[in-house]
C-alpha cells in the first residue's frame, strides 16, 4: 500500500511509495487520496467507478492532478488526461498501462 502524508491540499508520498509494486489497486488508492484531498472529501466518499466530476472535481483540480501524476511517477501526461479517462478506475488502468512493468534495473 502506498502511505501518504497530508501536507496543504493534496497529500505528498510517503516514505515507501518508491518501493511497492504499482498495481491497479496502488494506483487506484493514490489516485482516490488525491481526488479527495482536492474535493475535500474522505477517501471513503470516492467510488472508483463514479466519474470524478460527481465529486466537483473542476479543471483546476484535474490540472494539479495531472501535476501530481507526473511528479509522483515521473510520466508526462496530457491535462486532458482526468477527462479522457473520468473514473479513478479508468485512470489507474491508464496509468498502469503507461507505466508498463516496473523494470528491477531503475
């Protein structure tokens, strides 16, 4: 599981999200804090298969997101990117599909 730790609006990684495997499941945890952390909700009001405009997720949250996606897993994306995949479900497959398998060189 990835930890993180909250500082201002969106939560930053923890110690220990370099280690762990990305899966769906890793990605969609992540992705669920921070949908959260930007709609001001608690993780347990985000439903993976909800689209993020459900929650108010506006252009500015959809862009910080796209920041913190490419911040947290070194990957450029689009900043259409929470629109062209609208669920936390569909963007965690998107990221895993991107981020491909991990190589154990890096």
């Amino acid at each position: 599981m990835i930890t993180t730790t909250t500082t201002g609006d969106a939560p930053q990684p923890g110690p220990d999200s370099e280690t762990q495997p990305r899966t769906a499941e890793s990605l969609g945890t992540w992705l669920v804090s921070h949908v959260a952390a930007y709609t001001r909700l608690s993780t347990d009001e985000i439903d993976r298969t909800a689209p993020l405009t459900d929650y108010g997720l506006d252009s500015l949250a959809a862009l910080s997101l796209c920041g913190d996606i490419e911040d947290e897993f070194d990957l450029v994306v689009e900043p259409t990117v929470a629109w062209d995949h609208p669920t936390v479900e569909a963007l965690a497959a998107y990221l895993l599909d991107e981020l491909g398998p991990r190589s154990e060189a890096a």
